[in-house]
C-alpha cells in the first residue's frame, strides 16, 4: 500500500471527535475541582490537595506523570529496531519503588515539606536549596516543551493532524485545569488519561493480533527476527542496552525521578498517611509495568506487521517515533474513530506529564523563591500558585515553538533531563545517609557531578557510539510492493543527526575519548552524576570539618523508618514466642506483665516472669 496516500487526509471526523471528547473531559475535570475547592483558599490546598489524597488515584497519578507520549512512540519503536530487552525495565522499577518507599518517602513525610527543595535547606543552606530549584525549574520547562512537541511532529507528519493546533489546544486544556484545580485536577485526570493511554494501546495489539493470526505468530516473527534478546548479559557499560545497563542505569534514572523529583515527590507526599503513601507507590509498579509490557508487545506488533517491508528503510516515514502512527493508519485507518483513540492516547501521555510537570513548577516557585522572601497571606499565595500554574502553561508551550526549531538538539535535551537528574540524587543520598555531610560538600558535590555528566552528555552528542555498541537488528524491504529509489541495508539505521555533527577526529586522544568515554550507554549518565556527587561531597565534607557537625536525627534516615526494621522486630517476635531461652538475651526492653492468656504453656510463662527487670 502506498504510503502517500496514506498521510493526506487520513484523519475522519469520528477521529478528531474521540481526540476531542478526550480534551473535554480533562478540562471538566478541572471545573469540577475549581468549583468543588472554591471554600478552600490556602495554597497547601491547591499545591498538595490538602494533603489528603488516598492511594489509589495517587498512584496512577504517579504512573502517568513520567509515562508520557515518548512512551507511547518511542517504545514500540525502540522494540521494532532493537529487540524487547527494555522489557528489564520492570526490575528497575521493583528496585526503584523499594528504594524511595524505604529511603526517600519517610524523611520527606515526616518533615511534612511541599518542595523536596526545602529539605536542601533544612539539611545544608539556602545556597544549595535554590541551586537544586534552579536546575529543576530549566530541566522541566526544558524537557515539558519537548513533551508537548515531539509527538505532535510525530502525529502530524503520518496523521496529517494539523501541528500547531494539536499543540495549542492540548497547552492550553492542560493549562486550564491544572491553573482550575490544582493538584486534585491534576491526579484525577491521570487517572483518566492512564486509561486512555491502556485503551489506544490495546486497540493497535488486538487489531494486529487478528490480522496476524494470534499471539503466537506475533511472538515467533519477533523471536527469528532476533528481538527477543533477552539473554544479553554483557557487562560492557559501552553497549547501550543490556541487561546490567537497562536495570543498573534505569535504577538510577527512576530513582532520581520517583525518590526526589518534585512531580512525583508532591504527589504521594499529599496522601493522607505514610501507609496510603507507600501503598500509592506498590500500586504503581502494577500500572508502570502493565504499560511497559503494552508497549513492548506494540513493538513486537510492530516488527510482525513490517517485517517483510520497513516503512522507515523504504521512506515511507522520516524518524523512527512515526512507526507506531504508520501503523495505526494503516491497519485502524479503516475503523473511523480508533486512530484517533491512539492519538488521544499519546496525548493524553502528553498532558498527565506537563500537568504534573506545571503544577510541581507552581509548588516549588511559591515555597522557594516566594516564601522565605515575602510575607503573605495565604489567600495571596493561593492566588499567586493559580497565577505561576498559567505563566509555567504558556512557557511551556513557548518551549514546545523553541523544540520545533531545535530539531536534531531534541534527544540531547532528553538526555539532559537524566544529566541534571544524577548529581540531584547524589546531593540527597548525601544528606539522607551521611550525618557529616556538610553545605561545603554538598554545593562542591553537586556541580562536579553535574560537569561530569553534562561533559559525558554533551560528548555523546558530538560522538554518536558505533553501530557496534547500540547494535539495531536487521530490517528489510524486499517484501515491498511500492518502487524505492534506494534500498537501504540496515546499518543505515543511524539517524541522519549523527553523520552531521560528527567533526574529523585529528588526534589520538581524541579518538579514545570518543571510543571508549562517549561511547557509555546513555543510561549510565545519571550513575555516574550521582556517584561524582556523592564521592565529591564526602570528600570535601571531611575536609572541611564535616565529622564536627550536630545534626538533628529527623533529616537522616532513621532505622524506624524502614519497613524492613519492622519485618525484622516482627520475625524477632515470632522466634521469641517459640523458644523462651531467647528472651534474656533479646528481648530485655520488652515491657512485661502483658502475656497472652489464650497463651497456656506454663514452663514459657514462667521464663517470662522470671526475667529481672
């Protein structure tokens, strides 16, 4: 089928109809919640939700937030040209849960903060907390505008939707609610868009399901196509996805995301117990990985369908991200009204970042740069978060006219939103763990980690790593039916990005930094941000007098924070009620006097009330 009449016109009424319907129920959303909160003037109500959500809508909030519409098209086409092994991606969300319920989710509960910034100040000083609030405030404005453009460009060249109206118009909504109702808005439609997002998915699986002839089919194409390559267990931190890069480098990206970024942080923060908090982020692992695992049997989807003949080596699309829409038009083109569910659902990826993206903007201008200088009521303040929610909605949509005419610098800016991640990580780990980290340390250890990682980032922008290192498997297009002026073979799978900016390597030096130094798989810049960070930090903290310092225990870890602490006093307990002897030894601060009646075992009562107290 010819691609060119594919793209004109492709999209029908009933389409923009669903696209529509979706915007529209985001947006009454955020009525309901203005008109509903419209007693409630304070701006912790309108930040935090009053600090008094549940965990089940905080958690798909929480999945919503970072699965954005480069979810919806790139991971599919991250599987089509180089195999299912991002699949590991799960370990590194188990991991990363366990990580921020266990570490970062007690101290911040407990301090009861609206910015994580403000831990920066309470644990080191004000010069720290407005660095942090700095970096957060140009890498979310950075990567939001790219969120709101690249999957418009994406759509519009294989859908022919128009471009600045998709943009505008899902801006615009997202702005309106989230300046509307405020966090409650702002949960409430990631719920929706979570399932709009499962939706467009599982129309393109089972449409391609039954044009395949089973699920069986899908997964014997993709195993002789080489992309179930599970099993690559290669400790070359050169190659850029193995097993050791996608769970030890994703560990790092999704904890510096989950563990300390002010989206995510607000939201299980505004649950209304510590429990409803950590429940809020087991919930979400189920959410995370039910839409990792759609994406990656899309991709699979994907390969199956296009085997024979790839639409990219054949021209048919201009950039790998547009291989999901092609294939949308192509097998749902003939459904009026399941095209424009999946463009819904790439949207609605779209908004539940940017939404969540403005209103953690709004939290940390108000309570960083606005509270500790003025002195206002909180009626003000409330107003002032409404005002910032608009000014963030509009920059952001200004950023999205910037990304359009960056162009190549798109995946570079995504890189920097990891870059700038790594050493914030290494900065809390810092104060969490380490009582004698001090501000010297602390302010040293963050901008030697971020130079080391944006020197790493920028690096691999400059020098592309070989097709040896990112490996993309074999596609083809003898199958086609359509004349090609060029048939490409598949180590043309380089964008046309990396042969423009490559400059002549001139010296040997050079040629070994861009060898072995730039070649690190992407993944492992946020590693190597936070362990810079860290190391740094120790370092000059102790040589400045770190060991001296006092500090109050409830801005470390405390073992009472840990569930595992719990787990390990339970078991004690339970050891302890089958043999008495270890009652002397063990359980000498045990209250007494308080043994079970139902408990009839005379010889084990008398060891217990024997014991001197």
């Amino acid at each position: 089928m010819s691609g060119d009449s594919l793209v004109a016109g492709s999209f029908v009424v009933a389409d923009y109809v669903v696209f529509a319907l979706m915007l529209v129920v985001s947006a009454a959303v955020g009525v309901y919640y203005a008109w509903s909160d419209r007693g409630q003037e304070s701006s912790g109500d309108f930040l935090m939700g009053g600090r008094r959500l549940t965990a089940l809508p905080v958690s798909l909030s929480l999945t919503a937030s970072f699965m954005s519409a480069i979810t919806v098209l790139s991971n599919p086409a991250e599987v089509y040209r180089y195999g299912a092994s991002i699949g590991f991606y799960a370990l590194s969300y188990v991991m990363t849960m366990v990580v921020t319920s266990e570490v970062f989710l007690p101290v911040f509960y407990r301090l009861a903060i609206t910015s994580t910034y403000e831990y920066l100040e309470l644990r080191f000083n004000r010069a720290t907390r407005l660095l942090g609030t700095v970096l957060f405030i140009v890498q979310t404005i950075l990567y939001t505008g790219i969120v709101i453009y690249a999957p418009a460009l994406a759509l519009n060249q294989v859908t022919g939707m128009d471009l600045w109206g998709a943009v505008i118009s899902t801006g615009v909504v997202c702005t309106f609610y989230c300046t509307m109702g405020g966090l409650k808005a702002v949960v409430w439609t990631d719920v929706f868009q979570v399932g709009v997002m499962l939706a467009g998915f599982l129309s393109v699986i089972i449409r391609s399901v039954i044009l395949q002839g089973g699920v069986y089919r899908i997964i014997t194409d993709s195993q002789q196509g080489g992309r179930l390559n599970f099993w690559d267990f290669d400790t070359n931190p050169l190659r850029r996805h193995t097993f050791w890069t996608i769970t030890i480098g994703g560990t790092f990206v999704w904890v510096s995301i989950y563990g300390i970024n002010q989206a995510q942080v607000q939201r299980y923060i505004s649950c209304k117990s510590i429990t409803h908090a950590r429940l809020s982020l087991y919930i979400n692992l189920l959410g995370l990985c039910s839409i990792l695992l759609s994406s990656v049997f899309a991709g699979m989807c994907l390969y199956s369908v296009y085997k024979n003949c790839d639409p990219w080596t054949a021209k048919r699309v201009s950039a790998p991200d547009q291989l999901m829409p092609y294939l949308v038009m192509d097998i749902l083109g003939d459904y009026p009204g399941l095209p424009g569910l999946f463009v819904a659902a790439a949207y609605s990826g779209s908004l539940s970042t940017v939404s969540s993206s403005i209103n953690a903007l709004a939290a940390v201008t108000v309570e960083d740069l606005i509270k500790p200088y003025t002195q206002m009521s909180e009626k003000h303040l409330s107003w002032i978060s409404k005002g910032l929610s608009l000014l963030y909605g509009v920059l952001c949509i200004g950023m999205a006219g910037l990304a359009s005419l960056m162009g190549g610098i798109l995946q570079a800016a995504i890189s920097i939103f990891g870059i700038t991640g790594g050493p914030l990580l290494g900065l809390f780990t810092l104060g969490i763990f380490c009582p004698f980290a001090n501000c010297k340390g602390a302010l040293s250890g963050l901008l030697s980690g971020l130079v080391v990682s944006l020197w790493v980032g920028i690096g691999a922008q400059i020098y592309p790593p070989p097709p040896e290192m990112t490996r993309p498997l074999s596609l083809t297009t003898q199958g086609c039916n359509f004349t090609t002026a060029d048939n490409f073979n598949w180590t043309s799978t380089s964008l046309p990005r990396s042969i423009t900016t490559s400059p002549v390597q001139n010296s040997d030096a050079k040629h070994l930094l861009a060898d072995n130094w730039y070649s690190l798989s992407y993944l492992y810049f946020s590693p190597i941000g936070t362990i810079t960070a860290i190391s740094v930090g120790l370092i000059v903290s102790l040589f400045t007098g770190g060991l001296k310092l006092k500090l109050e225990s409830r801005l470390t870890l405390m073992k009472e924070d840990t569930t595992f602490y719990y787990l390990f006093k339970f078991f004690q307990r339970k050891v302890v009620r089958r043999t008495g002897k270890l009652d002397l030894t063990k359980d000498r601060e045990k209250k007494f006097g308080s043994t079970n009646p139902a408990f009839c075992d005379v010889e084990l009562d008398l060891t217990k009330s024997s014991i001197p107290t």
